[in-house]
C-alpha cells in the first residue's frame, strides 16, 4: 500500500470513530471518547468484571502460549470459569491483545507521576522530552511479550480488527501528549498525534526483531524517529512500512497455518 492510501486511510478511521462517538452519545449519558476532556467525566471501562477476570488471567499465559484461544482456555479456568465462558469475549484472541493495549496505556498515566512528578518543571523537560521518554516506557510494556508481538500483528492485521487496532493507536498518542502535557489547540494538535502514531509503530516493529541489550537499539530509533518528526515524509514512510508489515506478517502467519493464500 503506498503511502499516500496508508494515511488517507487513516484518517478515513478516525473520522468513523468520530462518527461512532456521536452515534454513542445518544444511546448512553457516558460516550465513548478518543481524548481527554476536563469537562466530561471519563467513559467507563472497556472490559466488564466477567471479562477483566478472565483476560487478566489469559494474560499470564501469553508469554507461553501467545495471544491464543488456548490461553483464553487456561485464563478461563485460573479466573474460575468454564471453558465455554470465553464466548463471553466474541473477539477472540484479539480480546487479549486488546487487554494488552488497553492496560499498558492506561498503565501510563500512574508511571508519568513516577517519571516526572513535580521534578519535570525542575528538571527543564519540554514537552518533546517527555513524549519521548513515555513513548520509550510503554515500548517497555511489551518486554515480557515481545517475541509473541508478530503474532499478535497478524491478527490486529485482519480486516476485521484493523479499525480497532487503529483507534488504540490513536488512543495511545493522545495518552502520550497528554501526559506529557501539551496544551495546544491549534492544527498541530492532530498533525503531532498522527505523526507519534506512525512513529510508535515503526518503532513497535523495530522492537521485534531487536535483540540488543536493553532494546538499546530500538530507543536509538525511536529517537532518531522523533527527531525527524518535522518531516512529514518520513512519517509516512512509517506508516507504509506499519502496514506493509502487518499484511505481509498476517499472510504469513495464515500461511504456516495452512491456508491456501
């Protein structure tokens, strides 16, 4: 997919979700919101109690069995349900993976008061600063799965979970700026959380085949990303190589499985 496709296509996803924000908000008094509001209370949680128990319990499986309904299976039992009880997640494996996103980025905001606190003013940290060293601490999230990360790429690479896969994305950038404490409300508001979501997943990718102490490799290309941020051509460059990469990992994948493709 070229570029140009990959970011019209994008865009073309963040405009659903702002569409499906409105449809929400007649149907329920808490919609569904892809930013921070001061003036809203927050939406209530992705995952039902039922839910929360098994995945977080699924979880502790992945770094064996992956983002499998075999660990959806074993997460099921350890949370004291049966088996069947995974029909309670119609998504499937990508239920696991989307537990993964959801709580390394909520996981964000108590470890920004840790890294910055009061001492970020002291320090001199500007906002480009901050998001980089965020940026660098939810890529950290993904230690103890990382080899099983391309598994879970091809899934978030079928059709189906694509747009969700997307949504999380965005969701992180604007966690990432939040936090990091952006205040603009000007054009640049969008442009710098397209341009992070391009850069975090490149670097996401970077991250799987990086076998250097420390992923030290990886941080250097974070950085060197960031600091070509102000080129627009070379975050689209991300997103081709996001895409590319994805479709390319989930043929693969169907293909060892025995698919016909």
């Amino acid at each position: 997919m070229a570029p140009s496709r990959a970011t019209t296509r994008l865009a073309a996803t963040l405009q659903r979700a702002s569409q499906q924000q409105r449809l929400r908000s007649l149907r329920t008094p808490f919609p569904y919101r892809s930013y921070h509001s001061y003036d809203h209370p927050p939406p209530p949680g992705v995952f039902s109690a039922a839910e929360s128990a098994i995945l977080s319990a699924a979880y502790r499986h992945v770094p064996e069995h992956g983002f499998t309904a075999h660990a959806l299976s074993l997460g099921a039992r350890d949370a004291g349900y049966l088996d069947i009880s995974t029909n309670l997640l119609p998504e499937g494996p990508f239920s696991l993976i989307r537990y993964h996103l959801v709580t390394q980025r909520e996981a964000l905001a108590p470890r920004s008061e840790v890294l910055f606190g009061a001492q970020g003013e002291e320090q001199g940290l500007q906002v480009p600063d901050k998001v980089e060293r965020l940026t660098w601490e939810r890529l950290l999230g993904n230690q103890e799965i990382n080899h099983r990360w391309q598994e879970a790429l091809a899934i978030m690479a079928q059709p189906t979970h694509v747009p969700s896969s997307l949504r999380e994305l965005a969701l992180l950038s604007d966690e990432i700026y939040f936090l990091a404490g952006d205040k603009s409300v000007d054009p640049s508001w969008y442009t710098k959380r397209g341009s992070l979501s391009m850069i975090y997943a490149s670097s996401e990718l970077f991250m799987t085949n990086d076998r250097s102490p420390g992923y030290g490799e990886t941080r250097a290309f974070l950085q060197r990303r960031l600091d070509e941020s102000s080129k627009m051509g070379g975050a689209l460059r991300s997103v081709g190589q996001w895409v590319g990469f994805t479709a390319s990992a989930g043929v693969n994948v169907l293909r060892s499985k025995g698919v016909r493709i």
